[in-house]
C-alpha cells in the first residue's frame, strides 16, 4: 500500500513547514513527513526549502549565513531535532531532503547523521522509518555509506540507472510523461518516492505505479483520491 507524506506538512492549507502545518498533516491521517534541510551559521538544521527568505518572510536573509536566532527573528522557523520530536511521539516516517548545492558542502549531512544517531533509541522504539534523500548525487552517496536508506531524487528518467541507492524520487510529471517509468523501477528492485502529488489527475497517475511513498502538500485529500 502506498504511504502518503505530508509535504512540508500540510502545506496547501497552512505555512510550509511550520508546526501547525505538521500537526494538520497528522491530523489529516499522513503516514509520515517530508522536510528541506539547511544549516544554519551556527550549525542549527533548519527546515527550510530556500536559499534565501524572501518568498517566505519578504527578507534577503540567507540560511547559510545567519545565525538560528537571526532567523527567528524573521521568521519562526523550525529546527530538525523539533520535528524529529513530534515524529517520534505521533509514530509518523521521515523523509528528508538536504538541499543542496550549500557552501558548507557535506557539513548539513554530517550534523544530520549526528543528530539520528543520538536519538537512534528513540526511533526505534516509535518504529518509525527515516530515508534521507536529495538531488545532490553526492550527499546520497554520503547518507548510503552512513548506513542510511538514501533516495536519489531525479528529474530525467535516465537517472534511474545511478545504482548503489536504495530508492529514486521522481516528481509526478515524470510519470505521466513516461507510463513505463515506475514499472522499470520496481523491475529494478529499487523503492519509489514519489513528489508532490496534489490533485485527482496526479491520483490517477499513481494508479498501479507501485509507489512506495508519495509527497503531498494535502496528504488527506490525495488519499481521497486515490481511495475513489
């Protein structure tokens, strides 16, 4: 059965990755959460998608070059060790993204990989699961050698021939542009990640695809979607 995640959280109706968008995505039945991550000046993992602030809180500040402090001061950005808490206590999968290209190369995967171990005991317990994915060929590679399960994400079809990874992400378009794509995955033994699928139409993509997880920024109306 394909499990649906919380993009963001619930990120059609309320504030990319915020916490009342986390908790609407539990509440709308998600079975896990994605999130972006970056590092702070001062070494903090930040649930941020941009480089920047400025579509979100209409500032030029940088992620890579402010302080965790300067950041909220914006805007009431989240870290990870507080989303890795609520996933822990709801029982809810993790999927999660480092962005990339970042001046401090490996240093957000390295903290990442910190943060996972010490709090190891914990997931188990909640026997949640946790892939950690990116577009960075590099910082899969990284997670792999780690011993995390790694998700390559892609957007050309050719990618799906990088071996060495537990899975590929592919977004929503690729699939309805290539029918075959998600048969040539699962031959391939590979997990499917699929993002972000929102709509009726993208349900009916997913259709005898196999996806293992699919991304959305309104998990529980995909869900109706795909229970029609």
């Amino acid at each position: 059965m394909t499990a649906i995640y919380g993009h963001r959280g619930a990120s059609l109706d309320l504030p990319e990755m915020s916490f009342v968008a986390y908790f609407e995505a539990v509440e709308q039945g998600a079975d896990g959460f994605e999130c972006d991550i970056r590092l702070s000046k001062d070494g903090y993992l930040m649930l941020w998608h941009d480089e920047d602030m400025q579509r979100m809180a209409n500032s030029p500040l940088k992620i890579a070059h402010s302080t965790l402090r300067e950041i909220q001061q914006v805007f009431p950005a989240m870290i990870f060790e507080e989303l890795l808490a609520i996933a822990i206590d709801e029982k809810k999968n993790l999927a999660l993204e480092t962005k990339h290209p970042v001046p401090t190369g490996g240093a957000v995967e390295k903290k990442l990989f910190e943060v996972l171990s010490a709090n190891a005991e914990q997931i188990a317990a909640a026997g949640i699961d946790i892939v950690i994915m990116s577009f960075s060929w590099r910082a899969v590679m990284r997670a792999k050698r780690a011993g995390f399960s790694a998700i390559y994400l892609i957007v050309h079809k050719w990618q799906r021939f990088f071996c060495f990874v537990d899975g590929v992400g592919p977004s929503i378009q690729l699939l309805k542009r290539d029918k075959n794509f998600a048969k040539k995955v699962k031959a391939s033994g590979k997990k499917l990640f699929v993002w972000t699928a929102n709509t009726e139409d993208d349900a009916k993509a997913l259709i005898g695809s196999g996806a293992d997880v699919v991304m959305s920024d309104a998990p529980g109306a995909l869900r109706e979607f795909l229970e029609k």
